[in-house]
C-alpha cells in the first residue's frame, strides 16, 4: 500500500476531478477532506462511505482510503502533522488540548462523515 508523506507542518491542497487518480493508500499526517461539489463514495478502512456536497472527512495517520467519483467532485485537503497540532493548543492548555486530542485520536472516520447536509 502506498504511503503519503507531508514534508511541511501544513498543507491546504484544492482540486476538482472525474477520475481519482491516487490507489488505496495511508498516510504520515491528520487530514480534513471537504467535499465542495460533486458525488461518489469513499472507501475508508473497510467501510463504504457515500459522499455528497457538504461532506467532511477526517482521517489519522493510520487510516487508508481511496475515492470511486461518480459526479465530477471538488475537494479541499487540510493536511497538518502532529506538531502542527500542537500549535492549535497554545495559549489554553487544558480545553482546547482536550477537544484537539479527542477529535484527532478517536475513531470519528468509521461513521463516515463528521458533518452531513441534509435537505
């Protein structure tokens, strides 16, 4: 399986596709997936995700995926490393490190999306 690296603290990568160009993979990074417009499904750890506009994904540095894109989809990645996380922190150590933590290091992505648009 293929394993992406990110060589800088934060990345923002934006793109719209037909076609997902990337195979089953993990990666060393925390990832934010936006999906902006567009529909398919996402294939997350063994599990099968539709996927809408509206959708939002996070994935750890263990999780693997990979995207069947039905309707032409715009994403938007937010890649950050645990340091970078850290970042996110200073200044109120005891809440925001809480929230951070959780967030970052439970599994949220066998759910499929954090936020869904209905209606």
């Amino acid at each position: 399986m293929k394993r992406f690296l990110l060589h800088t603290p934060f990345n923002i990568y934006h793109f719209e596709t037909d076609k997902w160009q990337h195979p089953l993979h993990n990666h060393t990074y925390f990832e934010i997936i936006f999906i902006l417009k567009g529909r398919g499904v996402h294939h997350l750890n063994d599990n099968s995700f539709d996927y809408e506009q509206g959708d939002t994904f996070l994935l750890g540095p263990e999780d693997y995926h990979t995207f069947d894109i039905i309707e032409l989809t715009e994403f938007c990645f937010i890649r950050f490393n645990e340091p970078f996380s850290k970042i996110l922190s200073i200044g109120d150590e005891s809440s925001s490190k809480n929230i951070i933590d959780t967030l970052l290091h439970s599994p949220r992505q066998s759910r499929g999306s954090l936020i869904k648009v209905t209606g």
